[in-house]
C-alpha cells in the first residue's frame, strides 16, 4: 500500500553535516533545535502544546534516502564489530527513512507564522523535514524498568583536551563541540590515533584527533 506523507516543517540545528550528529539530543544539551512549521500551521495547531516539557519529533533522514536501506546494520554502541537486524537499531538506512526523536521543548513561539518550537538539544541535521509532533507523556511512556537490550546506559565520555586559542568563541558554541567531541564522533570501526577528522557545527570547523580517552581539538576556523 502507497502512502503520501508531506512535511509540516523543517529543523534548524547547529549541525550542518551528517558527521559528528550527536546519536541522542540530550547528549549534548547545549545545541538548540528549531522546528520552523509551514506557514499553513497557525495558533491553533499548537494550542495546549507549551504546556508539556517534551515532544515527540517524526522526520525523515532526507540524506540517508538515496542510500537505500539494508537488513542489517553495525551500532556504534557495538564498537562497529558486530551486526543487528535495522528494527533493532536506530540507524537512518531503513525502509522508509523515517526517524523518531525525544526533544525538550522550552518554548512555543506564536506570535507570528511562521511558527517556531525552541527546543533544548539537538540530534537533527539542519534542514531536516518534520512529518509529525506528539507529546510526550511521562506516565505512559517512561517505562524505566524495560530491557533495552545491547543498549545498557550512557555511552562512555572523552576527555576534552584545547590545543588552540578558543578564547573567541561564544561559551555556548564551546559548549556544543565539547559536548559533541566527547561522545567521541568517529564512527565506531575507526581507531586511529594518527588520523585527523574535521567535523562542521555551529559555524565552525574542528579539526581533532582522539588518543585513548581523550580527544584533542587541534584547529578551529570559522565557517564563509
């Protein structure tokens, strides 16, 4: 069966590239998403909503969608080694492309169309298409004690090591690429202390290495 899904509107993130996405938002709370509806959406679509502290965001992994999809895939959280069924995972290579994520919401701003939802964190490349918004509801969602299979906690943190000036920057884009560059961004399969890996975010560049547990920023330049 054939379905037609159009979008209600679009993100805006401070990650303008696939790589070094943090895998969760409130991983790195510091990064702030904005959900920009369609002009069509006034008041009255969002009534009521400002009063829930978190939303439920379906879009679609538009860059994923030329790849195709695969039966199965390689988690980060498996060190990239080994292989689970897509349904097991959250990997954007799945059948209809379609991803789900947890946001804090702060803000419902109103006032004018387009209407714009400030959340807190972010795990959403900038331009991403939004098909629905749902409120969370603690009660019936927050099943604490359910088994999340080879999911089991936080990741592990790196240390984050400066060695260039960063004395410019505003304090919340230093506390976005901290906060990214220690989940460590590289994809789980790569360990090579000798590599170089640049990653866009916020307006910037970040040039880093990673040497055991700690990632070391190298360079920072400032995006045309």
């Amino acid at each position: 069966m054939l379905f037609e899904i159009q979008s209600i509107g679009k993100i805006q993130s401070p990650f303008t590239h696939k790589f070094g996405i943090p895998r969760q938002p409130e991983l790195v709370p510091a990064a702030e998403t904005v959900i920009v509806l369609n002009d069509e959406f006034g008041v009255e679509s969002v009534r009521g909503l400002a009063e829930f502290g978190y939303i439920w965001v379906q879009f679609v992994f538009h860059e994923a969608v030329a790849e195709g999809w695969v039966q199965m895939v390689r988690p980060p959280r498996l060190g990239g080694k080994k292989k689970m069924g897509v349904f097991a995972t959250r990997s954007p290579h799945r059948p209809n492309h379609l991803g789900l994520s947890l946001l804090r919401l702060v803000r419902v701003d109103d006032s004018a169309r387009p209407i714009r939802l400030i959340c807190g964190g972010s795990d959403l490349l900038h331009g991403t298409p939004v098909v629905d918004i749902k409120p969370y509801i603690p009660f019936v969602e927050a099943q604490t004690d359910a088994p999340s299979g080879f999911v089991q906690g936080a990741p592990p943190q790196l240390r984050v090591v400066w060695q260039t000036n960063h004395f410019r920057l505003p304090e919340n884009t230093k506390a976005i690429i901290e906060q990214c560059l220690a989940q460590d961004p590289r994809p789980a399969y790569q360990d090579l202390p000798e590599r170089v890996y640049g990653m866009e975010l916020a307006g910037v560049d970040v040039k880093f290495r990673v040497v055991g547990d700690e990632v070391f920023i190298l360079q920072i330049n400032e995006l045309a």
